[in-house]
C-alpha cells in the first residue's frame, strides 16, 4: 500500500476514530486534492508530513473536513422520525411530568437537516408541549459542516430530498435560489464542535441521542468504546437512535434493541445495567 | 400498476420523466398540456398527475383548478413540476389544492422523494 496512504488513515482513525478502508486511496486523493492546492502542498506524502509534525493544526482540520461524509437530508430514513413523534416523544413526556425537560443529542448532525428535522416535528407537536423545554444540541467533528448548519441555508435540491412541501413552506424562508431555515428553529438548536472521541461525559445526560451513521465508519474497538460513552451520558429510560445500517452489536452489554424493524435501529439501555454502566 | 399523467409542453421533459417514473414502476401517460391533460383525465383519472405550470392553451394553474372541479377530480394526487420556483407560486399552487411540489431541474431522488411523500412509495 501506498505509504502516505497508510500514515494518512493512522492519523484519522487516531483523530477520528475513523477507519478508511485500505482501498479509498482513489477516495482520499480526489477530496485532498483541493486542500493540497489551497495549502502550495505537492503530494500526499508532504500533506501527512505536515500533518504529522503539527506545523498547523487547521490542516489536520481541513483533512477531517474533506474526508467525513456529509451525506445527509431531511427526515432521513423516515421511520426514526415518525417513532419520535408517535412513541418516544408521549413516552417520554409521561415520564417527564416533574421536570417538564427533555433533552435531545444529534451527535453527528453534519449540516444540520437531522436536528432541523427534529426542530420541525417539535414546532409541529408544539401546542402538546406547551410549558415544556425541549434541548437539542447538535454537535459534529467537522467544523465546515458545523457552519453550514448553523446558517441553516439549503440549495433548492437540498430541500427538496426528504422535504415535504408543506414544511417547506411552514419553515423556511427564500433566499433567492436558496431555502433558510426560519429563525425560530434555528434558535432551538445549540450547535457546538465536538469529537466522539474526546470527553464526551461532561455533557448530558439526554434523553433522546441521535448517533445515525457513525459507527460504521468505526472499528469494532472505537464503536464498543463511543458506545460504552453514549451509555453514560443518556438517561437510564433514554433512548440512543442508530442508522438504518447500525446495531450496537457487540457492545451489548449497554443496549438491548428496542424494536426490531429492519430499517433502523432503536436501542435502549437496560435499567438493571444502569448502576454496572455509571460505575464502570 | 398506478398511473401517472405526466403534463408537460416540453417532449424532453417527458421523456426525462417518464423514464424516471418508470423506473419506479409507474405506468406514465404524456399530455402537452392542460387542455389535453383534461380530456385525458376525463378518459380514465390517473392516480397521480405530474404538471407542468407554464404551457400554451391551458396553464397548470388553470388545469389544477378545473380537474378540481370534475367528478372524481378530488381523487388524485397533483404534484407540480416546473420552472416556477418562488414561494409565491408554491403557496398558489398548494392553495389550490395541489398535493406537492418540485423545482425544476429536478432528479430521480425529488421524484422518489415527492412520490414518498404523497403516499406512492
């Protein structure tokens, strides 16, 4: 394998916890390619040079950057949406009569159409939760993402992928070519920069964490290590939602599966667990 | 297998879609426009009609507001299709009862994305 390949995937998989596979070097060049002309650098090797002795600590950002996937739209895979309006959210909101707080995590919300999405149902289901504070922090590794999503502005296709029109125009306004999400839920949502990988327990607990298409890009170790942490930032009667593609596998010992429909995966953390996890 | 009428002046844009539609196993049926769209409608009401706004003889405005009024008119769903992208086109058209709406250029994904939303898919 190419040796600036093999130095490069060390280096994400150590920032990141990403794990690239040994056959994405085609991958790795067409998206770094732009940065190595933005930063006068010649090859991958001298990129990774770079990048190894910290000269710049915006260049290892800019890789993390262009190498995470952003792929994201509205309402994505459908099911997990109308599960938190129809079940989790009244579920919760029984439990929650005291406190009249609930907490939501996106913790990998790219640009923002996932916590937006959720924002919408909530603005939706608003007259059930007068009274109530509902919290969503949106976090993301990529700082590039992170800007998009918090301007909240969408090109015409991308509010048409998963975007009703209705909420559409309930929601947002136009900008010329372009869609913003209105200022009410734009102002719902705490956007903060975060890695999975670093100390995640002085945020939380939640209730609801939303983690969808993330660990499959983790090894088995970093996927059983983020979720031993997510365990112990949700609520022991939370809930941590996963991608269609996701199971919490073998780190069963913090989830069991809380429905068994093949296109997503809802898993909830075992109560009897809770004191095993919280000590650990 | 359901059917959609596909209204729309331009041949290209018919064909674009039609393939599209096929391709999620529709059965399409092409009119040129509104006028033509209403006779067709008045045949046979297809389950879903894919409309062009801007055609000669009758508009897709015009067309969504008399199909509207036919018998079983009510019955099928209107998801514009045009080139008519301000907010204030949409809510006219939502207005008048039309059951979703895309910005063109559109692709596959907006189609499967609309059609999902209307129940098709």
């Amino acid at each position: 394998m190419n040796m600036a390949f093999a130095r490069l995937r060390r280096l994400l998989a150590s920032a990141t916890g990403i794990s690239l596979d040994a056959d994405k070097l085609y991958l790795a060049e067409s998206r770094l390619v732009p940065i190595m002309r933005a930063n006068g650098v010649v090859d991958l090797a001298e990129l990774v040079r770079q990048i190894e002795k910290r000269e710049d600590e915006k260049l290892l950002q800019a890789v993390i950057d262009a190498m995470t996937t952003n792929e994201t739209f509205f309402f994505r895979d459908r099911t997990p949406f109308e599960q938190f309006r129809r079940d989790i959210l009244p579920e919760l909101m029984a439990k929650r009569q005291d406190k009249r707080r609930i907490s939501i995590w996106c913790a990998a919300c790219s640009t923002g159409q996932e916590p937006y999405s959720l924002a919408m149902l909530l603005d939706e289901e608003s007259s059930k939760l007068k009274e109530w504070t509902v919290d969503i922090l949106a976090t993301d590794l990529s700082e590039t993402a992170l800007d998009a999503a918090r301007r909240g502005i969408y090109s015409q296709f991308e509010v048409q992928r998963g975007l009703s029109t209705s909420r559409l125009l309930r929601h947002f306004e136009q900008h010329g070519d372009n869609w913003q999400v209105s200022e009410r839920l734009r102002s719902r949502i705490l956007f903060r920069h975060l890695n999975l990988l670093s100390n995640i327990g002085k945020i939380g607990p939640f209730d609801i964490v939303f983690c969808r298409n993330v660990l499959l890009y983790f090894d088995p170790a970093i996927k059983r290590d983020v979720l031993s942490r997510l365990s112990k930032v949700i609520a022991g009667d939370g809930y941590l939602i996963l991608g269609a593609a996701e199971t919490a596998g073998d780190a069963n010992q913090h989830f069991i599966a809380a429905s068994s429909d093949f296109s997503w995966r809802l898993q909830r953390r075992q109560p009897s667990l809770q004191l095993v996890a919280a000590g650990a | 297998m359901k059917q959609v009428l596909v209204v729309d002046d331009s041949a290209v844009i018919r064909k674009v879609a039609r393939r599209i539609l096929e391709g999620l196993n529709f059965h399409t049926l092409e009119a040129e426009d509104g006028k033509k769209a209403l006779v067709a409608c008045e045949k046979a009401m297809p389950d879903v009609i894919l409309l062009d706004w801007n055609m000669p003889e009758m508009n897709g405005f015009e067309f969504l507001c008399e199909l509207r009024k036919m018998p079983h008119g009510a019955e099928p769903k209107v998801v514009f299709c045009t080139t008519e992208n301000e907010v204030g086109y949409i809510s006219r058209a939502m207005g008048a009862g039309a059951d979703e709406y895309i910005m063109k250029p559109f692709d596959q994904q907006i189609v499967r994305s609309k059609f999902e939303e209307i129940g098709f898919l």
